[in-house]
C-alpha cells in the first residue's frame, strides 16, 4: 500500500500534500516526521472524502494551522478533483473560503488577535527577556502564535539564533513563531522561523500576523506585500476586518511513498489500517 504525494509550494514555502489517504493522528505525525526529516518539505498537508477538511503537520510531527498549506491544497482539489474556483474548506481554525485564479490562490484567513492571555499584545507589544537581552515584539494570534520582531539587517541575521530560544521561552508554553521585519518606506521585509520546522522561505499566517501587527496596523479596506527569502504574499484586510493572504501556487513534483514503512507503535506487523 502506497500513498501518492504531491510536493506544492507558495512562495518557497513547500508542502506534502496527500488526498485520501485516510491515516489516524498517530500514523499521519509520524509519516510527516518521516518525510520531512531531510528538509524536504516544511510540513505534510492531509485531506479526506468527502469534505476534504484540511489537516496539517509540521516536520516534528505536531499540528498547526498554514495559510500557505491551505492555498496548496486547495488547488489540488481544483485541478485534481475538479472543484471550482471558489468553495469552502474546513480548517483547524474554522470554515475559510478560496477563490482561484489560474495559479494564484486567494484564501481568507480570519480575524487577526492579541496572543490568548496577553491583552494588547498586537497593537502594543510586549518584552521578552532573554538571557543577554531583550527582545520587543507585537505578539498576534492568527491561527497560530507569531511574535513579529521590527530589526535591521544585523537582528534580522540572526533568525536561527533567535528563533529557537524564542519558540522554547518559558513566556510561550506553547512555542511561538518569529517574525524578523525589516521595514523600509514601502516594502516589509520578512524572515520566519516556525515552531516545529525551523527556518522556512515563507509563512502565510506570519504574513497576516505581520500586517495585523501594531508595525503595520493595516486598516480595512488596505492591502499589503510582505517579502520573504521565498517570494512575495500579498495580505489584504476586507471591510468586515478579515484577512485574506495571495499570490502563486506551484507543484514541483510527485511521490509515491510506502505507508507500511511508518514506524507507528501498536500496528502489528509494521502496517497501517485505515481508521
């Protein structure tokens, strides 16, 4: 028994994704731990018939909401099982609509939030106390945790020094991902590193939790581009206040990958059963 993977990415931030595998919790963390191990991918993208709710796993086996995973696998579902160019997906943040437009996909993301127990925290800011200094960030809540960290080029150099002791602060038990900005007159300047995958080209809830943060503040009715290493996303905030993230899509490729290979404790024989 064999699973077939399509490798997608949306500005550099590249994906897994699987269709109707129908793999319980455990087996889809593990394959996700397996087939990211070497870098190949910043996470593994799963849905099921009939509604193809979307679940997602970073390289370390955990689950997290993506807006750029989500953009992914909504053209699959397209171009693959011929869905329209505009529908609705469930998420682990909710119902989001989708609109294609040949390779560009938009999806709306929701409503941007100060980080859960910390009040203000997306329009004010808060400290975080390292060991040999002080980092000041606007924490936001996007689906998923993002401190977005203003700097110049030297701090923003530093993004794999940062990152983890920052995902690992006792101040987010949950771990968090980092944001360092550089923001110039017209361009915002962006890199990632994510809770449970590291450094990555880009992240689409960074994006939005960017352009929701107090060094943006963008307004409804405004749009925004933010540039990480892996290419450009576009954030636009609509007049009822929600987000919604653009820009290309891609497949880069296909794999067919032996589901008997994942090592899932309590499966006889080394095999999966569908659950």
């Amino acid at each position: 028994m064999s699973a077939h993977l399509e490798k997608m990415s949306a500005a550099g931030n590249a994906f897994w994704v699987l269709l109707d595998a129908e793999l319980g919790e455990e087996a889809s963390s593990a394959l996700a731990r397996q087939l990211c191990a070497a870098g190949s991918a910043d996470g593994l993208i799963l849905a099921d018939a009939p509604d193809y709710s979307m679940r997602m796993h970073n390289p370390d086996g955990s689950s997290a909401m993506c807006g750029n995973g989500l953009r992914c696998l909504s053209l699959l579902l397209h171009e693959e099982r011929n869905w329209p160019s505009k529908f609705e997906l469930d998420t682990p943040s909710g119902r989001r609509s989708l609109l294609i437009a040949g390779k560009r996909v938009t999806a709306e993301m929701g409503k941007a939030a100060d980080l859960p127990g910390r009040p203000s925290s997306m329009k004010s800011g808060i400290p975080v106390s390292l060991e040999e200094e002080v980092i000041e960030g606007w924490a936001v809540w996007t689906g998923n945790p993002h401190l977005v960290i203003s700097c110049d080029r030297d701090l923003q150099s530093r993004v794999c020094e940062l990152g983890p002791l920052l995902e690992r602060h006792q101040d987010f038990p949950e771990g968090i991902n980092s944001e360092f900005v550089r923001k110039g007159e017209d361009t915002l300047n962006v890199r990632v590193w994510e809770r449970g995958a590291g450094e990555t080209l880009s992240c689409g809830t960074g994006a939005v939790a960017v352009a929701a943060s107090g060094l943006v503040s963008l307004s409804k009715g405004e749009s925004c581009q933010v540039d990480y290493p892996g290419g450009v996303l576009e954030v636009r905030r609509d007049r009822s206040g929600y987000f919604h993230l653009a820009g290309e899509v891609v497949r880069q490729g296909q794999f067919d990958y032996p589901l008997e290979s994942i090592p899932v404790s309590g499966i006889s024989g080394g095999t999966l059963d569908s659950d």
